[in-house]
C-alpha cells in the first residue's frame, strides 16, 4: 500500500513540474518576454465597467445578504478593470486618461477595503469618487 502511494505522488509531482505548477504560480504559461495585451477594445471595456458599477451602486442602495462581501469583490474587480485600461493605447498616449485609470484602480481597491471593514459610508463616499472620474473619462473617451 505505502509503495502505490509513494508512486502515485511522485506520478503528481512529476506532472506539476512538467505543467510549470511546482515553481511560481505567476509564471504558470507565461514567458519572460510575454507582455500583457488587453484583448478588449476600450469602448467595450467602459461599457462593461459602467455595468459592473451600476452592480456596485445596487449593493449600496440595497441591504442585501453577504452586501459587504459582494461589495468587496465588486470593488477589486473594478480595480482590475482599472489595471487593464493602464495597459490601452489612450493609457500611453494621454497622460490624463492614464490618470483617471491609475485613480479609479485605487479608489476600488478603497472601496474594497472599506467594504471588508462594513464601513457603508465610506464604501459610498469611494463610490462617489470612483463615479466622478468614471464620468470624466467616458465624457472624453467614450
């Protein structure tokens, strides 16, 4: 029995060295030389960031089960979107859109910790912040 099961480990092992798992899981499928390319174009990427907003401020209005822990994960999806728009063309070329994304990723990831804290009024002030630069930005990009 032992014999079976020290080969079944060393059979996992074995398969997680070769899938790149066994080192840093950041690396996993990636190269050195890789870049990150966003694949969705900004438009689309602002819509959606518009849609997944309006899920944040339906969290806010409403007392929901789990509200907070739905807020927090909201709130970090939004700073990842952020993250994204930093790699766009518009990030490169114009240093105000750079900004409002560089702006937005951190006021998330406030919102975010404000909402793991339960704080509802600062989860709202950061919402209203998160809203103004929205708004700016899609005026001029969008």
């Amino acid at each position: 029995m032992i014999g079976k099961t020290v080969v079944a480990l060393a059979i996992l092992a074995i398969g997680a060295v070769g899938m790149g798992m066994a080192g840093d899981d950041a690396s996993v499928g990636r190269n050195a030389s890789d870049k990150f390319e966003p694949v969705m174009p900004v438009y689309a990427l602002m819509v959606e960031q518009d849609r997944h907003f309006e899920k944040i401020r339906n969290l806010i209005r409403k007392d929901q089960e789990e509200r907070f822990a739905k807020l927090r994960h909201a709130g970090l999806a939004l700073a990842e979107m952020a993250n994204v728009n930093t790699f766009h063309e518009n990030a490169t070329e114009h240093a105000d859109y750079r900004q409002w994304t560089l702006d937005m990723k951190a006021d998330a990831l406030k919102l975010a910790g404000f909402a793991k804290e339960s704080k509802l009024d600062d989860v709202k002030r950061m919402a209203k912040k998160i809203n103004t630069t929205c708004n700016a930005c899609h005026d001029k990009y969008q």
